[in-house]
C-alpha cells in the first residue's frame, strides 16, 4: 500500500521549493536607517529621544540583551541610561526610581529588563510606568488599547514578527494563523495583532492536545513556546510561513527556536532563522516605540504624563 507520509512527502517536493529565510537583521538595518533619520529630525529640533533601561540582578543572559539594547539606542542618535542595581534592591527603591525616570523630561521610554528577582512583583513595576513611557507595551493599559484597536505601544516581540511577515508581501486577510504559545508578552499579543490584520486565529497551547491537527491548517505559523523542535515538518503545510520566536539551546549549547529549522524550511514558503530574525526586531520595534513616543511629545508641546497613571488618557497620542 501506498505510504501516506510518502505521498504528502512528494506533494511537498512538488509543489513547494526551500523556504525564502526571512533575515531579521536586514529588516532591522532598514528600519533602523529610517529611526536614525527620525530621530536626527528630531534631534534638530532639540529633542533627542532617550530610553532609560533597569537592570537588577546578575543574570548574565539579562546582561547582554540591556547591553545590545542600550548600544543599539546610541547607533541610531538616541540617548540612553542603563541603570543596574544588585539583586537585594527594595521594591520600593525600584517603585521610586521609576517615578523619578516619568517626570525626566529626557527619557521617553523606560524598560524594566525581566525577569526580576522574586521578591519585586513584576506587575506592580509594570503598572508604575507612565503609560506614555511605557515602550515595551506590557502595561495593563497598553494591553487594553492593543485589544480595543486603539493606538498605543504594542509589544516588541509581536510588533516586529508582524513586519517581519509584512517583508513576505503576503495579505493576511482571510489567512489562517496558528499561534503557538499563550503568554502576555508574546502569544496573547501577537494573536490580536495578526487578528487585527483580518486573519483568522487560533492560539494553540500546553494543552492543547494534538498541536500539530492546528498547525496543518495553518497558511502562518508563529512558534513562541520556549522549547525546541516543538514545530516539526510534518505539522506544517506546504507553502506556510513560518516565524520562530523561539530562544532555546541545543545539546551543544548553540542558540535555537522552537522550530526545526532545517525539516520545516523545506515544506514552508518563509521561515525566520534564529539567530537572526525575531531577536534583532524586537530591539528595533523598542527603538521605533521610544522614538514614537518622542515624536508624540514633540507633536503635542506637552511633557510626558509626569506620573504613573493607570487611567489617565495617554498624552499626546495621534
Ligand atoms: N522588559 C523586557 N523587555 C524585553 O523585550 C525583554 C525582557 N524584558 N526580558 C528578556 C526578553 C528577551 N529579549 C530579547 C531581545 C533580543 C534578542 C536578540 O537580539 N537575539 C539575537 C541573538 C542574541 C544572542 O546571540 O544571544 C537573535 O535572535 O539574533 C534576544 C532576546 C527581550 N526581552
């Protein structure tokens, strides 16, 4: 009898070539071009955008992303703090640290790096930053405004995958996307966006029982789950575009998604490799926030809300 796996394996050989990589450091070369140009215009106009970045902890992994994040704001015009503390910080040094950085007039975005240590509850820091520098888009609020389609910071991570499928040139309209992951910074998020963009969505996750029943159906797939070779190639149509948000290592301690990238670039039209896709755009979508909220500020001549609001309407916002 003929093999199933053999006839869909040759479906795929005949319909389908390699998958084009879509390359997340040149996406993230051209924007940055464009945040440069930005931000020199703003720049003339005596307003430099400035991000400022805490770190508490030794987390050595923590370590070299707010320092990727901060030399990326100096390589296009921004000014930039880091702040690092030691792991014992109070809460309450923390809470104050972040109202004294949303009445700086020269700071536009403040990004807490997560994870924190145990005893500083992430969601009361979140919620102390000023929605207007809220560059990372994980308030509450920012969360709403995502849901209500009202403008506001989206999350970088989802932000940047959704240019990152926009360089396919494929419309999402009436494309079915498979999400796969549900957190509040990536897969909850990146479902709104991509519904947003009149696809048709399903979140798929931990119990979620036959994964790959979903992803068969899927014309996009986004992959953020934190574990690899989750997505396989036999879970993915043929022709599918893949995006792989995934950060893990290999047995040979080599950076890697939740993708196996070699099996699935064979079957999908585009994938993201990672390195290299999804990690750079997400620095760039928190430079292209800071730099929206600069421009907000200056288009509005008002200083940025000088506390942490919960409720109050978001300044300035176009
Ligand atoms: N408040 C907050 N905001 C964040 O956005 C945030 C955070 N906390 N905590 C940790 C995660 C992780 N994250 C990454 C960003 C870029 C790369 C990145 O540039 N990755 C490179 C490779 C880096 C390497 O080689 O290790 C790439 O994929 O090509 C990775 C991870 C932001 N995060």
């Amino acid at each position: 009898m003929r093999g199933s796996y053999n006839s869909v394996f040759a479906q795929r050989r005949a319909f389908t070539m390699p998958a084009q990589l879509i390359d997340g450091v040149l996406l993230s070369k051209q924007l940055r071009e464009d945040i440069a140009a930005r931000a020199a215009t703003l720049a003339a106009a005596g307003m430099q955008p400035g991000l400022a970045v805490i770190l508490v902890g030794e987390d050595p992994a923590s370590q070299v992303y707010v320092r990727n994040k901060v030399k990326a704001c100096g390589d296009v015009g921004f000014h930039s703090v880091l702040e690092k503390y030691e792991a014992d910080l109070s809460e309450q040094a923390l809470l104050d640290r972040i109202a004294a950085l949303n009445a700086d007039p020269a700071v536009h975005g403040i990004l807490v790096q997560m994870p924190l240590p145990k005893h500083i509850d992430p969601s009361k820091v979140i919620e102390a930053i000023s929605t207007a520098k809220d560059v990372d888009g994980y308030s509450v609020l920012s969360a709403g405004e995502l849901v209500a389609n009202l403008p506001g910071f989206r999350p970088c991570t989802p932000y940047g995958c959704m240019k990152l499928i926009e360089t396919t040139g494929i419309d999402l309209r009436g494309k079915h996307a498979v999400v796969i992951g549900r957190s509040n910074t990536v897969g909850k998020p990146m479902a709104l966006l991509l519904l947003q963009a009149n696809a048709t969505v399903t979140i798929c996750h931990s119990a979620t029982p036959d994964l790959g029943y979903h992803t068969r159906q899927a014309d996009v797939i986004v992959a953020a789950v934190g574990r690899r070779n989750t997505l396989t190639a036999e879970m993915v149509k043929p022709g599918a575009i893949v995006i792989d948000v995934g950060m893990n290592r290999d047995d040979a301690g080599k950076l890697c998604g939740d993708v196996d990238f070699a099996g699935v670039s064979e079957v999908a039209s585009h994938i993201t490799p990672v390195p290299g896709g999804v990690g750079p755009m997400t620095i760039t979508m928190l430079l292209m926030n800071t730099l929206e909220s600069a421009e907000r500020v200056h288009t509005s001549g008002q200083p940025p809300a000088g506390q942490a609001s919960g409720m109050e309407p978001k300044p300035g916002l176009a």
